[in-house]
C-alpha cells in the first residue's frame, strides 16, 4: 500500500520523454563522457602517475572538469546550448595541447562532436494544446 507507484507507467514515460524532448541529451552525454575520458585517461597508467601531480594533471582536470560542467548544465539549461556548445569546442581542442594528446584523440573527438551538436540543436516549437 506504500508502496504503489504515484503514476501509471504510460505516464511516467510520456513525462520523461517530455523531458527529454526539450533538452540536448546526444550532446550532453558526448560532452560528459569526453570529460570523464580526459580526466580518467592519465590515471590508467601506473601508480606512480597518482603521485606526480604537476602540470600534466592540473592541466587535465582544468580542461577536463569544465567539459564534465558543459555536460551538466546542457542538460540543466537548455537555452544556454549555443554558448555551451562553443565552450566545449574549445576545450576539447584545448585538450590536445594539455591533456595527453586529447585522451587519445576519444576525448576530444567526443567533445567536439558535443560541443558542434550542442550549438547547432534547436530548441523545439511550444506545443499549443
């Protein structure tokens, strides 16, 4: 009895797809996962790489946790794509010089492929009912 479902399953689907029809969700998820790529790349090597925080990982964290960011708020705040999309772009391009070759150019492939589908997505027209 507590525990029966405040909706019917019909409902609650047709409430996420609403959701999810009026944000970038392809591009946010590119952009995140281009994040987390970069940020996770140079600590797949040895141990030691944990111990030597230098340039190197301040370097990747700030190009890395910035692209993690443009991934959240694409999908917190959807009106802001065009400035988001341009943001992660750069970044991502930015990753080539300061994160390890771009995270094996995955990261920044992602990130630019986000970044591009995040300013280029239009938002879609108020349904008039």
């Amino acid at each position: 009895m507590f525990l029966k479902p405040s909706g019917t399953p019909s409902f609650r689907r047709a409430a996420v797809a609403a959701w999810c029809g009026r944000r970038p969700i392809g591009s946010a998820v590119l952009t995140m996962v281009a994040g987390a790529w970069l940020m996770v790349l140079p600590f797949l090597g040895t141990p030691l790489a944990l111990l030597q925080a230098g340039v190197a990982g301040s370097a990747g964290l700030g190009v890395s946790l910035p692209l993690l960011l443009c991934g959240v708020v694409l999908l917190r705040l959807p009106s802001l794509h065009a400035i988001v999309g341009v943001a992660a772009t750069v970044l991502s391009v930015l990753a080539l010089l300061t994160c390890d070759f771009g995270g094996l150019l995955a990261g920044t492939a992602c990130g630019i492929v986000g970044g591009c589908l995040a300013f280029s997505w239009t938002p879609p027209e108020p349904s008039h009912t």
